[in-house]
C-alpha cells in the first residue's frame, strides 16, 4: 500500500482526460487547464513527443518547449542504425514499426515554428553552456504545464519547483525508486501550492518487495488557478478508460492507499 498523502484529490471524471497515445507517454491531466494556457514545457524527451502531439491539437497556438541534452546528433545515429538493423533482420514487419525508421524526419516536422528543442540538460545549478534550470526556463512564463520525466534526476530540481509554483498550472511529473525516495516526495507536497489530482503506477518499473509501485506519474494542477475540492479521491487506480498500461504485456499495477 501507498501512504495516504499520494491519494490524488477528486475530480469530476468529465474533466480529466488522456493525452497522447494509449501506452507509454500517455497522460491523464484536467481538460480545463488547456483554455488557461499556451505553454508546455517539457523536461524529458527521448524519442517520444505523443503527448506534445497530442496537446498542440487540442491547442493549436500553444507554444511547446522541450528540453533533453541526450537527444542529439549521435542519438539519432545510433537509433538509424540500430533501426535499420532490425528492418534487415526482419524484427520490424508492422507499419508503425517500419515507419520508426524515419523518426528523425517526423522530430524535425514537429519542433519548428512554436516548437522547439534544446539540446540542455536540467540541472539545480548550471555550471555550462549544455544545463538549464527551472528557473530560468520559467522566467518569462506564467500558467505552464510542466511536464518532467528525466530519469531519476527529478529529486535534483524539487526545490526549483517549489519556489516556483505560482508559475505552473499544471505538473506532470514521474518519480523513479519511489521505494527509496519517499521522504523527499512527501516533504515536497507538503510545501507546494499544487494539488496531486491523478496517480498512475508505471508498469516498466516493477514493484518492490511490498508491492507497491517502483515509478508513479503524478499529475498535479493549481488550485489557485482551477477550482478544486479538497475531498480526496475514493476512485480505484489505475482509472478504467484513462489509464494504461505502460508496457502491454505487463499487468498494470493496482494501487491501494494506507488510511
């Protein structure tokens, strides 16, 4: 069981939705944040920018900004290569797997224009020209979701959201080893301003020798900028229509709160 301070709060259903594809890099976040902003940052990219797509159909003038130092040059080297291995081999018979081959060319369509990426990576205190820190990436914005997943580095920049909260709408983050970082992810909702309104176990992690969850998705929104209860959710997680699994052919992991 997971301790009581990670019940989400309660949201009408209507007002939550999914964003992005039905598997990993899909989210669950409050459809009324999406008329209060035009910014999504994310911290985290990898090969997948599903919920980004996602997110700019719902809102074509938003402007997306990503950031994520190991996406560069020789990443995509070595993905083409590894790709066209696989093409070779066989290994890749499905269209959607096929057209994988071509990522490179779907990235460069999509972050132009209003939609960029910055080869930086996220840092509590910048010492070169390649990091950036919350701050400065939050300066001359207001009302942004922010979404982080960067690997375990999350704990790095808590302090760095939390002193600025009053510039988020909407956090989306992922805490990996949960197991061994509990304490620093209840001090860290205990300080901020923003509200858990959703819970997802991340089913690649596995589970610990409780089993609860190792990596969970949280998705936080400002109750200063969105009205919210204060009652706390009695739904089960994962929510039937919402969440999925992140890896198909794992169950997906059911969570259960202490009272």
């Amino acid at each position: 069981m997971l301790p009581k301070f990670l019940n989400p709060y309660h949201i009408n259903k209507s007002n939550l939705i999914r964003l992005g594809p039905n598997t990993d890099g899909g989210y669950v976040i409050d459809k009324r944040v999406l008329n209060k902003t035009n910014t999504l940052i994310t911290c985290g990219l990898n090969d997948d920018w599903e919920f980004e797509k996602s997110f700019s159909k719902k809102n074509i003038e938003c402007t997306i900004t990503a950031y994520d130092h190991t996406v560069n040059k020789e990443f995509w080297l070595r993905r083409f290569k590894k790709d066209i291995i696989a093409l070779l081999c066989l290994r890749k018979l499905k269209l959607n797997k096929i057209l994988d081959v071509f990522k490179y060319i779907e990235y460069q369509l999509f972050f132009k224009e209003n939609k960029r990426h910055f080869e930086k990576k996220i840092v509590s205190k910048k010492k070169n020209y390649n990091e950036i820190t919350i701050p400065k990436i939050l300066k001359k914005y207001n009302k942004v979701i922010l979404k982080i997943d960067i690997e375990g580095d999350e704990y790095k920049i808590l302090n760095d959201i939390k002193k600025n909260t009053n510039k988020i709408i909407c956090l989306i983050i992922e805490f990996h080893n949960i197991d061994k970082n509990i304490k620093k992810i209840k001090n860290f909702l205990k300080k901020i301003d923003l509200k858990l309104i959703h819970l997802h176990a991340n089913n690649y992690g596995g589970i610990d020798i409780e089993s609860n969850p190792k990596v969970i998705e949280l998705t936080f929104i400002n109750s200063k900028m969105i009205n919210m209860t204060k009652i706390l959710s009695k739904r089960k997680y994962p929510i039937k229509g919402l969440d999925y699994k992140n890896l198909k052919r794992r169950e997906d992991i059911k969570i259960k709160f202490h009272e």
